[in-house]
C-alpha cells in the first residue's frame, strides 16, 4: 500500500499586492532562494522561455539534515496571473511531487487570496525514505506559508 502518491497540503493567505505583481513573484524562480527556508535557487533551463507550460527550470533545496539536491522541474500550468504550476521530476522524469499556486482578487481593492498546494506524486522523493510522512506534511506547510510572506513582503 502506497501512503506516500497523492498526499499534500495546502494553504491560503491574503496579501496586499495585486495578483499582477503576486504573479511576478512566483514565476520569479530565479529568486526563490531569497524566501524559501528550504529552496535555495532556481533557474530557467537554457531552452525555456520562462513561465509557459511546458517550460522547464531547475530547483535546489537544502533540508534540514543537511541533504541537498537539485531537480529539474516541469510547468504543467502557466495562466497569468492566476495559476502557476509544475511538477518535480524524479531522475527516470516521473512526477515526484506537484505544486501549484492559484491567486485570485481579494475581497479589498489591491489584495489577492494566494492559494499554493503540494502533492506527491507516484515518482521517486525523500518521503519515500523514510520517516513519518505526516512531520514532512507539516514542515512543508511552515515553509510554504513562510515563503509567501518572505516573498509579498519584499514587493511591499
């Protein structure tokens, strides 16, 4: 039986920038590693032209018990400016984990409700390691909602 493929977290918060410029910040994967407490960098591949699906990037993370990987990344879903999405590819380039940020106008002029999710996939992750799936769930949950605010708070 497979505890790991299709669980995930999701969170929302609302934050006080347009989703025009929420968009720029969560394409910017050149800049993830300014915010994420776990990303330290990405980058476009040579041949893709940024946020359109379809396009590829390349993602290090650093976890707390000093591993460290890079990963290539695939966009399943570029609508600007409300979705945003890609898929962690495994080394045999089967979907690892999928993460997807939805924004939407907030209730208040000139505020957007950010929703971003994370599921594993079938593919190959370090929560296939090992350890309680559930203390990853809840790490990953701090960090996103961590990263949100890193990122809206240095376009304020």
């Amino acid at each position: 039986m497979d505890l790991v493929t299709g669980t995930g977290v999701t969170v929302e918060l609302v934050v006080p920038l347009p989703p025009e410029q929420v968009w720029e910040l969560v394409t910017a994967v050149d800049r993830i590693g300014e915010w994420s407490p776990e990303a330290t960098g990405g980058r476009w591949c040579d041949e893709s032209p940024g946020p359109v699906t379809g396009a590829r990037f390349t993602g290090t993370n650093r976890f707390p018990n000093g591993f460290e990987s890079t990963v290539t990344c695939l966009v399943t879903e570029a609508r600007e400016p409300e979705v945003f999405a890609w898929d962690v590819l495994d080394g045999n380039g089967a979907t690892g984990s999928s993460w997807r940020y939805e924004l939407s106008g907030g209730t208040t002029p000139g505020t957007t409700i950010v929703r971003q999710s994370f599921r594993h996939g079938p593919g190959v992750t370090g929560a296939r390691l090992g350890g309680p799936i559930e203390g990853r769930l809840t790490v990953l949950c701090s960090n996103m909602m961590s990263t949100i605010n890193a990122m809206t708070g240095v376009a304020r």
